[in-house]
C-alpha cells in the first residue's frame, strides 16, 4: 500500500508523460475554466467599451441635433425679421443677413433630414421625428413654403403687392405654425434622447452586473478551489519536508526549528528544559534477521510507545535511521530520567513479532538538561555523547550528561 503522504501525489509511472492522472486532469479543468472565465469577461468589457462609445457617440450626436434644430428656430426668426428690414427700408446689409440666413436654414434643414458631418449630425431621424416633416401640413411644407417666400423677398423681383403678400405669409409662418413646429421637432429630439441614453445605460448596468457576476463566479468556481487545492498541495509538501513518512513524527529539520523555539523560550523564563535521544539497539540485526519490513514494523512500534509516553507538550521526533528524540518543555533533568526510563520499560514490553517469531527491542538513551547559554546543537552533542556513554555501558539503559 502506498504510505500516507505519498498516496495523493501524480502518479507519472501510471499515467505516463501523457498525464493521465486525475490530478493532471483536474488541473487541465481549471485551467480550461480559468481560460474561459477569462475570455468571457475580456468579452464583456469589449461589449462595455463599444457600448460605451455607441453612448458618447450617440450624445454627441443628439447634442450636434438639438442645437441644430434648435437654431432652425432663432433662424426663422432671424430671416423674418431681416425680411421685413429689407422691405421697409430697402437696406443691403439686411439683404445680406437675410441671404446668409437662409442659406444656413436650408443647409441645417437638410443635415436635419440627411445628415451632415461638418454639422456633427451623422445619424438620421427616426421615423416619429420624420413624420413630423411629412405630409401637407408638416413642417417640411412650412419650411418649403417659408424659404420660397424669403426668397421671393431677398430677390425683390416682383411688385410691392406680391412682396408684401409674400412677408406677410413668412411672418405669419415664422411666428406661428412654423414657430410651433419646429418647437415640436426639438422637443421630439429631446425625448428620444433622452429614452435612447436611457436604454444604453441601462444596458451599461446589465454589463456591469454581468462583469461584477462572472468575477464572483469566477473567485467561486475557479479561484478559490485552485487556491484551496494549491494551498493543500503547500500543506502536503511541508508534510513531506517535516513529516516522517513511516512514522508520523517531526523529522530532524522541524525537531531543530522547534527546539531553536523552546531554547528561546526556556531562555528568557527560566524554565528548564531537557533532551532525550535514544537508539534502538542492534538495529542491523532486526533488519538483516527479520526483513527491513519487520524493521519498519519496530520502528513504528517504537513512535507509537514514545508517542503514548510522552506528555501532549513533548516533541517527539525521528532524528533518522534508528535515532529518536524527545523534547521535554519546563522538564529538568530528574523528570527527563524518569521519561526515560519509562520509555525503556516500554520498549522491553513490548510485543513485536514477525512470522510468529517475536522481535525483542531496546533502547539507549542519552539525557542532557539545557543550559540557557548553549544553542540547539550543543545540547544535543552533549545529549550524543550520554547516548554514547550509554551504549559503551552495555546498551539498554539512560545515561545522563554532566551539566
């Protein structure tokens, strides 16, 4: 059976370099989603920008429309009034204004209608603005109408009679249906404008609010399970990098960060604190006689025991190989005896068998009290060489460093 830590990990042997495994296809997933994901909302802000545009462009163009339109109105008045000065008093200048005037009106009348870009309009009217133009009494006829006659006056071909007939009619337009009329056009351009504005913003909301949708979806359904399983995998290789596949203890490198901790602590609070290392005795032999399964067995065995001895705030780790340790916080010398001891006895109980065959274990154990000017490493040479004293005893027993 594959060993826990180990049994979650892509397996390339099984799948191949094709990437077969469900890992590999999981990460093809996401990717594919985050792909997606991503090309959606580049979609949507694309639609968001040209709408964007499609708004000031069409603000614009209302702006250039209404001006316009409204200026039709303050032309009338103007070509009336320069009418009438021309007929009382036969002035030049106002022949001129009249003249300008109406070229002007009649051009704005036209971009009305066709569009004209020097005059910024470049959409035509809808068909609700256009039929105000249509018909006999529309105001296109007004406008035909009250151009012909202001031009009958600004030419002054014909008699008094018929220039005078011809003002009278132009005034009556200019300050009656025509006024009316092109009031009406205005005030229509308006309304559309502002319903037009309205529609696009509105769409501008949806877009947003699908934007804003598809971001959360996006948090939910992609981002926050690649950080979830990214930050699995960070947890699983700091397990592996700290964890001791077979025994589930700290490996030597976490056992020194944490014993760097509690040196530092027992430091600066004068709380004692103590190491044991221990060996397992004759190791080889269990191996070469029994199979490195049945060693592994022992050494499994062997946490197990230093698990149940020690105390939850003890550190319990596997230095390698056969070597254990145990960190004893606010422990001194004398309790950390009595932990090894403990140990010990354990270790002689316990029942450990291979084929029917049983496995006798024992131990050396080494002891060194830490002193607040030693660093880690110190101590745990000084906690090597009891373990070594122990073995050089005879094996199977504690010995305690000199302080």
């Amino acid at each position: 059976m594959p060993r826990k830590g180990f049994d979650r990990l892509p397996n390339t042997a099984a799948g191949g370099l094709g990437g077969g495994s469900p890992e590999e296809g999981m990460a093809r997933r996401i990717t594919f989603s985050y792909v997606v994901g991503l090309a959606f909302i580049a979609l949507l802000a694309f639609c968001l920008h040209l709408l964007l545009d499609s708004v000031i462009a069409r603000q614009n163009d209302a702006a250039s429309i209404i001006n316009v339109a409204g200026r039709q109105r303050m032309l009338s008045q103007r070509i009336a009034l320069a009418a009438n000065t021309l007929v009382l008093h036969d002035d030049g200048d106002a022949r001129t204004l009249l003249q300008e005037a109406m070229q002007l009106f009649e051009r704005s009348h036209r971009g009305l209608l066709q569009g004209d870009a020097e005059l910024g309009i470049v959409n035509r009217p809808s068909r609700a603005v256009l039929a105000l133009y249509e018909g006999p009494q529309g105001a296109n006829a007004s406008i035909q109408a009250f151009l012909a006659d202001a031009r009958l006056v600004a030419a002054s071909l014909r008699n008094d009679a018929e220039i005078e007939a011809a003002l009278h009619r132009l005034t009556k337009l200019a300050t009656g249906r025509l006024l009316d009329q092109l009031n009406e056009i205005v005030a229509r351009h308006e309304a559309e404008t502002r319903e037009t504005v309205r529609q696009l913003r509105n769409i501008q909301i949806a877009l947003l609010v699908a934007i804003v949708l598809a971001l959360i979806a996006e948090a939910v359904f992609v981002f926050r399970p690649l950080v979830r399983r990214i930050s699995g995998y960070m947890n699983e290789l700091y397990s592996l990098a700290t964890i001791d596949a077979l025994t589930r203890l700290i490996n030597r490198r976490r056992f020194m960060e944490q014993f760097a901790h509690f040196q530092a602590l027992g430091a600066r609070t004068g709380l004692p604190l103590s190491l044991v290392v221990f060996d397992i005795d004759h190791f080889k032999r269990i191996n070469d006689g029994h199979g490195h399964a049945a060693g592994d067995r022992v050494l499994v065995a062997v946490a197990a025991i230093a698990r149940a001895s020690c105390r939850s705030t003890d550190l319990v780790a596997r230095l390698g190989g056969e070597e254990f340790a145990v960190l004893l916080p606010n422990t001194g010398s004398q309790g950390a005896l009595m932990l090894a001891e403990k140990l010990r006895a354990g270790l002689a109980r316990a029942e450990i068998t291979e084929d029917g065959i049983a496995i006798p274990v024992s131990a050396s154990f080494g002891i060194a009290e830490a002193l607040a000017s030693e660093t880690p490493e110190e101590i745990t040479r000084r906690a090597d060489m009891a373990l070594y004293a122990a073995k050089q005893q005879g094996r199977n027993r504690v010995a305690l460093a000199p302080t």
